[in-house]
C-alpha cells in the first residue's frame, strides 16, 4: 500500500484546464462588467415629467343620491 496521494486524470489532463477555465471565466466577468459601465456612464438624463393630470375614478358601490 501507498500512503502519497493519487491524481487522477482524463487522458493527461491536469489540473491547468481547470485553472485556465476559471481564468477565462474571470475575464469575460471583467469584460461584461467593464461594459456595462461604459453604457451607465453614456446614459441621457431626462428632463422630469410634469405633474399627471387628475383622474376621475368611479367606486363601485358609491351610487348614492342626496334626498333633500
């Protein structure tokens, strides 16, 4: 029996797809992030809206009439 640790592999594979991978996955993070900013930072400020006009709404149940 052996005691030292055993690396398993696919095919000669190491360890280095795993790193590069993670690397790249990194990186088009960075860039994804990087534009977006670029987009926030060109965005048009809109002039504010007015206030909305008055709205009449109807209440179901509040056809009432005034008897004098």
């Amino acid at each position: 029996m052996s005691n030292e640790q055993m690396e398993l592999g696919f095919g000669g594979t190491k360890i280095v797809a795993v790193t590069n991978r993670r690397e790249r996955r990194i990186s088009r993070g960075a860039w994804w992030f990087g534009h977006m900013r670029q987009i926030v930072d060109r965005a048009m400020d809109w002039p504010a809206t007015g206030e909305p006009r008055p709205e009449q709404i109807w209440l179901p149940g509040a056809r009432r009439q005034v008897r004098v």
